[in-house]
C-alpha cells in the first residue's frame, strides 16, 4: 500500500498520537472504532469503551446508562458489586428490567485476570 493516506495496522506498533489528532480533527474517531481486550478491567470503561461486543455498552443499553450515577466506571469497579448499586434507582419493569436481565446475563460470561486490559 504505497498510499500514504491508508492507516496500515500493524500490531507491533502504537498509533500515532499526532496522525489519530488528525483523524479527529477530521471527524473520524479512531479509538472509537478499537476494541478493547479486558485483562484486570482497570483501564477499561465499562460505559464508553468497546470492550464487550462491536458498540459501547452506553450505546447498546442507553436507557440504563442513564440510570447510571457513575458513567465513567471501570469494568472493574463495576463487575465488584452487584450492577444496580451505581444507579440512581432500580430498573423498573417491562424494558428497563428486560434490558438489565439482558446485560446481567451477557456479564455472567465475563472473568477478569492479572493481566492488563490492552487494545
């Protein structure tokens, strides 16, 4: 690829801070579009990073995140304690209630480990 506006991925490198600026100041988000792999979950958002599935847990479930007092929660801090302890008040029933049985059980999958979360 001898275009130079072409991003080649190549895992043995960091992007560019200066070259994702740009993308940014151009409307395209680069780290938006990275997923991240959880290791200990400590740098990784719960509500805002790509960490479980193709979407942000924000944008998949926005009726709970608005529930949520602590948007910028790790995945860490939030898989400690049971996930409605955050929130402003319990998920009512019908959508509200289905959705957080939805995310309790998409989360029973997960186990964190010693390792670093990296993208």
């Amino acid at each position: 690829m001898d275009n130079p506006n072409w991003i080649v991925y190549d895992p043995t490198r960091i992007a560019n801070p200066i070259e994702v600026r740009k993308l940014k100041d151009k409307g395209f988000d680069f780290w938006s579009h990275c997923k991240k792999r959880v290791g200990n979950g400590i740098n990784t958002s719960f509500w805002s990073d790509c960490w479980l599935g193709d979407i942000p847990l924000k944008a998949k479930y926005p009726r709970l995140f608005a529930l949520e007092l602590e948007k910028d929660a790790t995945v860490a801090s939030k898989l400690q304690f049971p996930l409605e302890n955050s929130f402003r008040r319990s998920a009512r029933g019908g959508i509200e209630q289905h959705l957080m049985m939805d995310l309790i059980s998409t989360l029973d999958s997960i186990s964190l480990s010693n390792s670093c979360d990296h993208l």
